[in-house]
C-alpha cells in the first residue's frame, strides 16, 4: 500500500512540474510576440505600403504619420473604399 501511494505521489509531482514548465514555456513565447509585434508598430512604414485587412487610410496615416495620403495617390477616388492589397505610396514620417 505503501508503494502505490509512493508512486502516486511521484506521478503527481511529476504531472505538477511538467504542467508548471508548459505554462512558463507559454507565457515566455506570448511575451516575446508582443514584444515583436510593438517592435513591428514602431517601424517606419516604406514608401510603398500595401493595405492590409482591417487597415483604414486613418490608421495607416496614424501608424506611417502621413497625413496626405488620398492627395499623394491620385488612383484613391473614395478614401472609404480602401481595401486589402490596395498599394499606395507613403511619406514616410521618418523621411520629413
């Protein structure tokens, strides 16, 4: 009897320590994607810059700190009608 509840308490601990070190291991791998994507947030945008889905022509102006978009792209008709994959040039802020 002795030696089951020994080995039980052995399988325990040892469901214990690998449950903690998969955890670690999860936080440690979230930390390190918001790390990249702040880092990716702060880059400069380049002179050409393709939309991506979700992105309005106010976001993309507020991340690339250009404020003249629709008047740099004369092929922008409608600024609400931005899509995915649409390519515009940028002023880059870090070019000003």
């Amino acid at each position: 009897m002795a030696m089951k509840v020994s080995q039980c308490c052995i399988l325990f601990a040892t469901l214990i320590f690998t449950l903690l070190n998969c955890c670690e291991s999860s936080y440690g791998e979230f930390t390190v994607e918001m790390k990249q994507m702040i880092s990716n947030n702060n880059k400069a945008c380049d002179e050409i810059y393709v939309v991506r889905e979700g992105e309005t022509l106010q976001t993309i102006s507020e991340k690339c700190g250009d404020s003249f978009i629709v008047e740099e792209n004369p092929h922008i008709h409608d600024p609400d009608d931005v899509f995915p994959g649409l390519v515009i040039k940028i002023n880059p802020f870090n070019n000003r």
